[in-house]
C-alpha cells in the first residue's frame, strides 16, 4: 500500500467557513434563513428586518446557534459562505443580499430538498471557487475533483467487495484516507485496499500526510458526511464500541449513485435539475425511499395512523378518497424536528399524495392554499388537486406554518 503524498502543505477539504457551525447545515434552518434573504433580497444583510427574519428562525427552529449576536453582526458576517458555497448567493454591491436564480427557486420551494440535495453532489467541486479566495496551489498540481463523488463511489466499491456490512464510511476514515488519497489522484483500489487494512489493524496511519491538522479541519470533513444524512441520503450509525460515526447508504442506491455520477454537468444548477436531473427519476426513486423508511421508523406510527385515520373519518385531506388501504398519517411538523404524534400535527392522505407532500412537491399554507411544485404540477396524475381546502379545526395552524417555512 502505497503512502500518498501531501499535494501542498494547506491542502484540505474546506466546507464553507474555517469555524463551521455544523447546525446551520441543517434543513429547517438552512432553508428558513435562505427565505429570510429571500424575502429582503437586495437590502443590506446587516439589516433589522433580516435581524428580526433572523430571530425569528432562531426561535421556530430550536437553533442552538446565535443568529443574531448584535445589531449590525448577525451569522452572514461570519459564516455567510455556508450559503454562498453551496451557489445561493450572487455576488451584489457590499454587503447586499443577492440570491442567485438557484437560491431564489429553492427559497420559494420550487426545488424539493432531494433535488438541492443531488445538485449539490454533482456540481460541488473542490476548490470551491465561490469561497476559496487562493486557489493557486490547486490549480498548480492540477487537483480538482467531486468530493461527494469520492465518498459515495468508495461506499459503492466497499460494498461491491466487501458486501453491505462493510459499505459504510466512518469520519476516521475520511479525514486519514480518503481525504490524503484524494490529494494524491488515488485510484478507486487504492481507496478500497486502505480501508480494508485500516479495519483490520494492518495499516499505520501515522506515516500517512495529516491533512486536517487543525481541530476545525476534523470538523469541516465531518460536515460532508452530515450534509448527507441531513439529506437522507445516508444514515449515521454510532459504534457502541468506540463511538465511532459510521455513514452507510440510506435512500440512495449503488446504481443511482453511478447514474447520478455519470451525468454530463455542462450546464447551470437549474437547467441541469430540469433537463438531467428530473428526467432520470433519481429525486423521485430517492424521495420515495427516503419518505417510506421514515414512515417506519416513526415510533408508534399504527397508532397515530389510527388516531388521525378516525379524525377524518377514514378521509384524504385532499383528494376525498375514502380508502382505508391507501391512506396515511401524515405528520405535519416531522416528528424528527420535534413534531407530536397527535392529531393536531396530522394530515389524513392518499399514499401518493402523503409521498408529494413529505417530498415538497406539495406545500399546504396555513390559509389552506395548496401549491405544487413545477415538476408535480406537470403531471397529468395531479391536475385535480385544488388550489384551497379547508384545513380541520383541531390542526394546529402553528405546525403548518412552522412546516411551511422550514421544511
């Protein structure tokens, strides 16, 4: 086994800014601070309403991040690149919000999250050009490559040889192989070889470049592994033993992961989701996974089901359709982000129509408008749905909204 070399002495995998704050990653306050710029585009960012905007998300999300430390420093003084790494942010005059035609469609829930999601893995490259301020070390070896194509083939290689019991990746393994292989041009084996001997004792990292020297280093490797499980797309396993994190495919398969990497990116973020990705069914195939085991591992998801089923009278919300066999309980609030299991924070639904909501293809607003996305309201299946439904007196108008603006 070959020992990589250290491309440049800075060489890193750098997520956004050099102190991440691993929480802002997460959907709801992602996407509710993303709608707060939204909603004051082109002001100042330092200014009271997106304070106030700010506040706010704090408040509704549960964010343990300050995000507003006084009046004129709130988190884009600091950490503003979270937004603009991932092509949010255009660039403005100083210190005015401009949001690119990717941030704008996202904001207004024209993008389902999986769709952000699997954009982001195929066109996010390092260097990170729209955060790396001195690239000339990169572009002098010549280094570019996909970082999420990296962990997610070495996931699918792991578990081609090894089968699904050793298809995972632990944070350990990221930052002391993966990321010095990835410096050095490694080959596919070469990812797979040390790996293997690592989890055997066989192979001595300490001979190996350290390429997250730095506390923060750790943490910013670590935040591609959760962007991931934010996402859905792996699930996070601790190791009871060494409390090791371990990240294993989730609601992605091995042949969607080598279809989604074969595309040919030529294009901007939102030509690519219309004309590549939507057409290959990659962000359906993965919503309905990823909607499905979490239906499952809801806890006591027959009883709620049973209570919500008998509030409505065995009734969808939206369609009318009186079926038991097809109907769901649909949280309203996830339970995941501190949603009850109670009818107040419960839909009745169609099963498809449960999957077009728990994938943002459909949005309810606490006024009962109903909105679509583009791709749903393409389909022919769904041109019956009504722009407005009355909503049931004991939902709670609370968990729609929260829904509505963070989800």
């Amino acid at each position: 086994m070959r020992i990589p070399k250290k491309p440049f002495p800075t060489y890193k995998w750098r997520w956004a800014v050099y102190t991440p704050t691993e929480s802002l990653n997460s959907p709801p306050v992602y996407l509710g601070i993303l709608r707060v710029l939204r909603a004051n585009e082109f002001g100042k960012f330092s200014s009271e309403k997106v304070n106030d905007g700010l506040r706010l998300v704090q408040q509704e999300t549960d964010s343990s991040v300050n995000l507003v430390r006084s009046a004129d420093r709130n988190i884009f003084r600091n950490s503003g690149q979270y937004w603009r790494g991932l092509g949010m942010l255009d660039e403005g005059k100083k210190g005015e919000i401009v949001l690119s035609d990717f941030g704008r469609e996202l904001a207004d829930g024209n993008i389902s999250q999986v769709e952000f999601a699997t954009t982001v893995l195929t066109t996010l490259e390092l260097p990170n050009r729209r955060i790396e301020s001195d690239i000339a070390e990169w572009d002098l070896v010549g280094l570019r490559f996909r970082p999420f194509e990296i962990i997610l083939r070495v996931i699918c290689d792991l578990q081609a040889q090894f089968g699904i019991r050793e298809s995972y990746i632990s944070v350990e393994e990221l930052i002391g192989i993966i990321i010095p292989l990835a410096g050095d041009n490694g080959l596919p084996d070469e990812y797979v070889e040390a790996i293997s001997l690592y989890r055997q004792n066989k192979l001595d990292l300490s001979h190996w470049p350290n390429c997250a020297p730095e506390a923060n280093d750790k943490r910013m490797a670590r935040e591609y592994m959760l962007f991931l499980e934010y996402y859905g797309l792996c699930s996070k396993v601790v190791d009871d033993v060494n409390l090791k994190e371990r990240y294993a495919l989730s609601s992605i398969s091995v042949n969607e992961i080598i279809d989604l990497f074969s595309m040919e990116i030529r294009e901007t973020e939102l030509i690519l989701i219309e004309k590549i990705i939507r057409r290959s069914e990659i962000p359906t195939n993965i919503e309905r996974k990823r909607v499905a085991r979490e239906v499952l591992e809801r806890p006591n998801q027959s009883m709620s089901r049973k209570l919500i089923l008998e509030a409505y009278g065995s009734t969808c919300l939206i369609t009318g359709v009186r079926m038991e066999t097809v109907l769901e309980a649909a949280h309203i609030r996830p339970v995941k982000y501190q949603g009850l299991d109670h009818i107040v924070n419960g839909f009745c639904m169609r099963a498809d129509i449960h999957t077009l909501y728990d994938s943002n293809h459909l949005r309810i607003h606490a006024n009962g408008d109903l909105i679509l996305s583009d791709e749903a309201r393409q389909k022919e299946n769904y041109s019956h749905v009504p722009t407005q439904i009355a909503l049931p007196s004991f939902v709670d108008l609370a968990q729609i909204d929260w829904r509505f603006k963070y989800y």
